[in-house]
C-alpha cells in the first residue's frame, strides 16, 4: 500500500471551524501525529495510531510522519488553526529538504484550516478588512532584530498588524517592545485588540488603544491585533474600511 501525509488544521477551537475537509482526512488516517492538546481535540478512534509530543520538536515530529508514511502508513499531521501559519506544513517541508530524496516523491497534502486572525477579527467586527500583516513576536526560530525590523516597517507602511505569539513565561517582555515600536509611527488611539481563545465557547475580547494598551493581558492564546490609521469603532464593532483615506 503506498502511504500518504496530510497536514491538517483544526481552525481555532470549536468543532464547526474544523473544515469538513480537515474531518474527512482525519478520519481515513491509520496515524495521527501532533502536539498532544491538539491531538486533543480529534474524536479517538480505536483504530488509529496517535503520536503525540511536545510543542518544541516540530521538525522531529515532522520526520516521524515522513517515515511513516515512507513505511505506507496513512498519515496525517494535526495542527491548530491553518496547518500553513506558523506551524507544521512548513516543518514537513524542512524536513522533506533536509531528509530522505526519497521524502520528496511522497503523496504530501496540505488541508486548509481557519487561521487564528480570522477568528479573531470575527470576534471584534472586520479590523482585517484593509491591507494586513501578520508576525509571530515568537524569536525561536528568527532574531529579535528582525521581528524589530518587521514591526518598524509594518508600522511604517501603515498595516493592521496582527501579532501571533504575542508572550510566552519565557517571553513576558517582548509585546511591550512591540507596542513601543509600533508607537513610534501609529497614534496613541489606534485600536489594539486582544482576542483569547477566539473561535470557541471560551472566546474573550478586551479593546485597548495602543497608548494604553497593558502586555500583560496577553497570554499563549491570545492573537493581538493592532489597527491600522482607519481602523476604528462602529456601535460595539471595531473595522477597517476597505477605502483609503488620506492621514493627516
Ligand atoms: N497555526 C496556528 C498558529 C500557531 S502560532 C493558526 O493558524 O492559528 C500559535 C499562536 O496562535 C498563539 O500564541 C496565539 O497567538 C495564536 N492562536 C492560536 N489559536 C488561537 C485562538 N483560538 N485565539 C487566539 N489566538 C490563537
């Protein structure tokens, strides 16, 4: 039997996110391999095999797939939110380049997943409905210094910006930095959203302004947004046209 990979997203929490695609391809699976919470969140079936690990050992868990489905396992890989935001397509594809010749003639298939950002923005109104960025504040596996770089130039060319990772306990300091460096281009009032949990029952929203928006309210699972010169609130929602307007 010929093996196959698939990397999937399980879109940011509640069931109905999971696209049916995503499902389908979960439940033809002999193998599931993925960070133990995310793994969480698929129905088991007796029948499969679950390789669960750590958050830190990506490309190891992306090798562990790749061999399996070398073997003619039917593997697939989970992920949170879309498999090709910061997260496991991309480390299949490192392992695939730095791994077996043979990795690169596999059946590999990525499934689109709901990102994050978009069910963050969902939660507060349409803050992503003009040009947009996303940064991961997250410096494992890139410099400080370009994060710095990105934030400058983002603020700079006036992006909403959204920030994935915004802290971690080994990183408690960097959101700040970020606001600092935001703040050298984006007035105070620009909105800053912060979104925990969003896409699920959980889901909590606090607006801030960039001038006084605290760090420390944002946690693993909170995606920051930071507003553009237009962004702004309507009744309860916060957007951002689609039209230019001219800043002052
Ligand atoms: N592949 C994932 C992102 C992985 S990076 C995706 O597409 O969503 C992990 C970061 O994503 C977290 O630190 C947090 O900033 C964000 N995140 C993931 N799920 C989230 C959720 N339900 N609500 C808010 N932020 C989330």
């Amino acid at each position: 039997m010929t093996g196959s990979l698939i990397v999937v997203g399980t879109g940011p929490g509640k069931a109905e996110l999971m696209t049916p695609a995503t499902k389908a391809a979960i439940a033809g699976a002999t193998d599931l391999v993925g960070y133990g919470p995310y793994l969480d969140r698929v129905p088991v079936c007796a029948t499969q095999q679950r390789h669960a690990s750590d958050n830190r050992v990506e490309l190891e868990r992306a090798r562990l797939a790749l061999s399996l489905a070398a073997s003619g396992r039917q593997v697939v890989v989970v992920s949170g939110g879309d498999p090709g935001v910061f997260a496991m397509a991309a480390a299949v594809f490192e392992a695939v380049e730095s791994g077996e010749p043979a990795w690169r003639d596999l059946d590999i298939r990525i499934e689109p997943g709901v990102t994050a950002m978009l069910a963050a923005a969902a939660e507060v109104g349409a803050p992503l409905g003009g040009d947009f960025c996303a940064i991961s504040l997250s410096d494992n596996l890139k410099s400080w210094a370009t994060v710095e770089r990105r934030l400058k130039a983002a603020a700079e060319a006036d992006f909403v910006v959204a920030l994935y990772n915004p802290a971690s306990k080994a990183r408690p300091h960097q959101l700040g930095r970020a606001f600092e460096l935001l703040r050298i281009c984006k007035d105070q009032e620009t909105p800053v959203l912060f979104v925990r949990a969003a896409g699920s029952a959980e889901a909590r929203v606090v607006v801030a302004t960039l001038g006084s928006a605290d760090p420390a309210i944002a946690d693993m699972r909170t995606l920051v947004i930071v507003g553009a010169s237009t962004t702004r609130r309507v009744g309860r929602w916060i957007y951002t046209p689609r039209r230019e307007e001219e800043r002052t």
